[in-house]
C-alpha cells in the first residue's frame, strides 16, 4: 500500500510536485521539489510527468537503464525550457525515484530529496543528499545533525535543469521483505526533526495513512512553532506486501 501526501508549508506557493503509477516493471513513485522562483512548480511537474512517460513507454528491457534514460530526458526538457522562456530562466528541481520490481527495488536520485528503506524500525538504505553540507559529512568535517541544522543546507550540488546533462546517483539492487516500508521525502520533511525521531514516527505500527498524516501534521506543528515559514513538505510511504524474489 502506498500513501502520499504533500502540504505547502508556510510557503505561498507549493512547489513539491509527486506522482505514481504501475509500469510494465512494477510500481513507480516520483517526489520531486521544485526551485528558482516561479518555474520551481513547473519544474517539479515536469520531472514527474516526464519521468512516469518515459517509464511508462520505455521498450528498454533493463528497468534500471529505463530509470536513468527517464530522469535524464526529464533533465534535459527542463533545461531547454528554461533557456527559451526568459519566465522560466533559471529553474531546476530535486528528484527521488523509486521503482518496485519483483526481483528488486531500484532507487535514483538527484538533490537532496532522499529515500529511506525501513524494516522493523531498522533504516537498511538511505540516499545521500547532494548538497554542499552534505559534502562536508562525507569527509568527516561535520556531523549530519550539524548539516541538518546548518543555515547552508538548503545548498545543493545537483539539480534536474541547471546543466544540459545530470549525474544521477541509482541504487539498483535493493531487495525487500513483506512488511518493509519505503519513505520518499523532500527537504521539507526530514530537515525538521532529528533523524531518530523521523525513523520512530514512519516505523509506527499504524497504517501509512495515518502515518503520513501524523508526520505532516507534527512537521506543520514544529514549522509553526519556529514563526511559520517553513517549506513545502511532501512525503510518499510504502508498505511492501511481498517479498523480492
């Protein structure tokens, strides 16, 4: 069972942007944020409209290949929107994909928007955020809950739109147990609370609905308590009802 939900903060404007369907691999689900003042919408809408197309329509026999061509065409369309609509110039959004195959999950992504893989309260994969604070974790000059908190870690280093060509970053074999739960969130989500507490909400035994609800509730309620300008928030929870084979 899969839930989403996706709130606009205390922002003016929501600029997150998800979607999924069921594809000839299995099923897909896409969060993307969107940034760069009023294209940040349609960036974000683009990458989720692309991608699911291009999945959706890929006669390649690899789902990993079929991902990666997805996101990278995604890429490219954003690109050459923004450098012909003077409107959209300088837009890009983050991307987290995930596809759900029989034999395997396979994960790609592009920014700082992250997937988590969850079995038992136990967090078996992550992605790793492309960002400048993040690069600074991943030589050991500062901790994560330091990234977290720091006044650059909305920096990032990728982006769907920014250069005609992107760096995805895919993990392709990740194997799944019935009862596994798959998070797919963007900043907004997870730069709110510790890393501790976000694992303990969405490992709840509740249904995923009404552990979405209750995390987008609780991440409003902490935005408000810090003034009430805080992002846009989106999160995408999937409860895995078989096995990888």
């Amino acid at each position: 069972m899969t839930y989403i939900q996706s709130h606009i903060g205390g922002r003016t404007e929501n600029q997150d942007y998800y979607g999924s369907a069921q594809t000839r691999f299995g099923e897909l689900i896409i969060v993307c944020d969107g940034m760069g003042g009023h294209g940040g919408r349609y960036a974000a809408e683009r990458a989720v409209q692309i991608v699911i197309e291009e999945v959706t329509k890929s006669d390649n026999k690899n789902p990993s290949k079929a991902l990666q061509e997805a996101i990278a065409k995604a890429n490219e369309t954003i690109w050459q929107d923004s450098n012909t609509n003077i409107s959209l110039k300088g837009m890009g959004s983050t991307v987290v994909a995930l596809l759900i195959t029989p034999e395997r999950a396979i994960c790609c992504h592009v920014g700082d928007s992250r997937v988590y893989q969850l079995r038992k309260g136990k967090v078996l994969h992550r992605t790793s955020d492309h960002s400048l604070v993040f690069d600074l974790v991943r030589i050991g000059k500062i901790s994560e809950e330091q990234a977290r908190l720091s006044d650059k870690s909305n920096i990032i280093t990728r982006s769907l739109g920014k250069r005609s060509l992107v760096d995805i970053e895919i993990t392709a074999n990740l194997c799944y147990h019935a009862g596994d739960r798959f998070l797919l969130c963007t900043d907004g989500l997870w730069s709110m609370m510790t890393e501790c507490k976000l694992i303990e909400m969405i490992s709840e035994e509740d249904d995923v609905e009404s552990v979405v609800t209750n995390l987008v509730d609780r991440i409003n309620t902490i935005g408000i308590g810090h003034g009430g300008n805080h992002d846009n928030l989106t999160a995408a929870l999937l409860e895995m009802e078989t096995s990888s084979k």
